[in-house]
C-alpha cells in the first residue's frame, strides 16, 4: 500500500518560544483510518495545521500526494478536505450555498447531484435550505464533513469530529467516515475518545509534547502492550489474601468475593495454572472465571505517563 501523506521532520517553534512539534515523521497509508491521540497540547491540532497548509512549519516537509505542500499549494490543498473542531461557517448562510461556495472556491465545475448525494449520505438534505444558525450542534457539525467532501478530496482530516456530541450521533458519525474509506477516502482524526480509535482506526499514533512517541496498526498495538486481568470469583468471601497468595500481580475486591489476577498473555508462562493450584492448597473455592484485555485507554495512559516519567529521570541526572 503507498503512502498519500508524507511528513518529514516537522518542528514548529511559536514566537513565545514554545516549541509545539518536535522532529514529527509520519506515513500515512492510502485509504487507512489513521487514528492521533494525544493529550491537551500534545501538538495534535498543530501538526493538523501544518499538513493543511494553515499553519507554517518551523522546519520540515510535506508531500500530499506527491505534492509539496508549500512549493505546489493548491494542488496539495486540493487534495485534502478538513473538519476543524470549531465551527467555521457563515452561519447566515444556507447548508446548500455553503457547499456550492467550498466546491466552487477549490475551481470545481458545478454537480448538484454530488452534493445532492453528499447531503443525503450526512441525513442533511432535508435541511438544504435552512440557514445553518438554526441548525442544533450536531448537524452543523454535519455541515463541516458536507462542506469538506465538496470538492472531493482524496484525504479528510477530522480535527475531534464528535467532540460534543450526543452517542447516537456519534455512532452515526463512525458508520459515514467508514462508508467514505469503502469509497477510498483516507481518514486522518485526532479525537480524546479513545473508544472512537478502538472502534474505527487501522493504525494508531500518540503524540505528547510535541514527539510522536509511538505508531503501530491498533491490533498489533492492543495484542504488545495490552495486559490481560482473570476474575476469580469466589464461593465465599475473603477478609484478606493468605499470606501465600500475596504479590503484585493479584488483588482483593472491596466486598472480598473476586480476586483479579493481572498478567502478560504473551508469555508462556502466565502464572495462571500455579495460582489456581495455590487457591486449592489454600482451600479457597472458585465459583467462576472471566478473562478481559487491558482497553486502548488503558495502553494510551501507560504511554503518556511512562514517557513523562523517563522525561523526568532524564532531567534529574
């Protein structure tokens, strides 16, 4: 699969001296769901900027395409179609004017029966002609995607597309941005829900302070890192863990009816046959079994923490 987004070690430095992005390279495959977490000012929304060409680079490249997007402008912007977390649009304006002005502004001939169809797709062309300040929160958010796919752009970035939205129309959101990567849209979102990754992204990048600390395909990334817990739910109660079941690795519920062993299910040995056999020495009765993996948040978390602490370590010495 080629790349559509190449970026180059990208850095941006602001005026106060704040230095958003810090040496950012990333691919972008063609037709992925690329998923970018990060915390608050992490640099996702920066790096967004830059790729669109809204913000200037300190150093750096970019190529959409094959294009550069500075030397070869408008036909790397043209590529890219955008949905900014704020809302951008005249709000005078009808939805349907608003996608004739986006389509015609990028030199497109005019095709009422694309937006038609986009609007469709959305559940907006009902509301064509109403003005977009009388629409609620969540269509106008609508209107961004309508707007961005006017000039049918072969990437489309989603800066926290569902940021405010009820879950309903969330759902419904995920089900259109994988309806645009079957017809082969490349989708590139920065979200702080971690369950929209989870649920959407073929690959997942995570950003934090400015430094793109890891990138990996979700699967692959939750099967590494992703720890797995067993609950042992107990017969009867326990007021604390015998002396000879004690460890880091296994816990008491409050109410003292399940244990929760945490382990690492790569390994061969994962504990679980010896605690079993510790539990019958012990004359503990087990009642039922349930594994769970660790979720993307957990993963995430663990990231952004561990790499603040080696920050810190470093520092110190």
């Amino acid at each position: 699969m080629d790349n559509i987004i190449q970026v180059n070690e990208l850095t941006k430095t602001y005026e106060s001296g704040f230095q958003a992005l810090k040496g950012v390279s990333l691919s972008i495959r063609r037709g992925e769901i690329f998923a970018l977490l990060g915390p608050n000012g992490a640099g996702k929304t920066t790096l967004i900027s830059i790729v669109c060409g809204l913000v200037n680079a300190s150093s750096g490249s970019v190529l959409i395409d094959g294009h550069d997007n500075v030397r070869d402008y408008r036909k790397a912007r043209s590529k890219i179609g955008l949905v900014p977390q704020e809302l951008t649009n005249n709000m005078f304006d009808s939805v349907w004017s608003t996608l004739k002005l986006s389509r015609g502004l990028f030199g497109k001939p005019r095709n009422d029966a694309l937006l038609e169809e986009i609007l469709r797709e959305l559940s907006l062309w009902d509301k064509r002609n109403d003005r977009i300040m009388d629409l609620s929160g969540g269509m106008k958010r609508r209107v961004l995607i309508a707007k961005a796919l006017s000039h049918e752009p072969d990437v489309l970035f989603l800066d926290e597309p569902t940021a405010g939205v009820d879950v309903e129309l969330r759902r419904d959101m995920w089900n259109t941005v994988r309806r645009l990567q079957q017809r082969g849209v490349t989708i590139i979102l920065t979200t702080h829900y971690i369950e929209e990754a989870e649920e959407m992204a073929d690959r997942i990048g995570v950003i934090s302070q400015g430094e793109l600390i890891l990138i990996e395909g979700k699967d692959k990334l939750m099967q590494q890192l992703g720890t797995k817990q067993l609950s042992i739910q107990l017969q009867s109660p326990l007021e604390i863990l015998p002396e000879s079941l004690r460890s880091d690795a296994l816990a008491l519920s409050a109410d003292g009816y399940a244990l929760v062993y945490t382990f690492d299910a790569q390994c061969e040995q994962t504990g679980i046959a010896e605690l079993l056999k510790k539990l019958d020495q012990a004359g503990i009765e087990v009642k039922d079994l349930h594994s769970s993996q660790s979720s993307l948040e957990d993963i995430f978390v663990n990231l952004v923490h561990e790499r603040r602490d080696a920050k810190r370590a470093g520092g110190a010495q």
